[in-house]
C-alpha cells in the first residue's frame, strides 16, 4: 500500500474515532505522513537574478514559509519540496 493509500483509507477511521486520543493519535500520524508526500511550492519567483547565479524561490505549499531550489525540506514545516 502506498503512503497516499493509507492516508485515504485512515482518514474516515480519525474523523468517525469515538475516543479523543485515539482520535488526536490518528490525526497526528496522518499530518506527519502528509509531509512525506512531496509537493511543489507556491508562488515561484526569482529571488536574485543580479549575478551569474540565480536563486529561485517559492513558498511552502503546507505553511507558506519561504523556500529556495535548493531546498529539498521546508525548514519551518517539514514538508518534503519538489521542484
């Protein structure tokens, strides 16, 4: 079963969990998992075209912190980047 798989088939067993924790346990596993699941950022944009170098930046698609190309994981989040 793949991640995105699992995270289908565990959402309505946290939404219908008649029990607090096990529903707040369930529901921290799935957002922890949704992270691994790679997403391209928002809003892309040249950061520093002045030089030879170019800094392309965008914003995290899960808490919208700013991120460069060169960054594979938000730092702010842990979402995992795709370029």
């Amino acid at each position: 079963m793949e991640l995105k798989e699992a995270i289908e088939y565990l959402r309505p067993i946290m939404e219908n969990a008649r029990l607090d924790g096990y529903h707040l346990a369930l529901r921290r596993v799935l957002e922890a998992a949704e992270l691994q699941i790679a997403k391209e950022p928002e809003d892309i944009h040249c950061m520093s075209c002045e030089s030879d170098m170019v800094f392309i930046g965008g914003l995290c698609p899960n808490c919208r912190a700013e991120i460069t190309d060169e960054d594979q994981v938000c730092y702010e989040c842990g979402q995992l980047i795709t370029w």
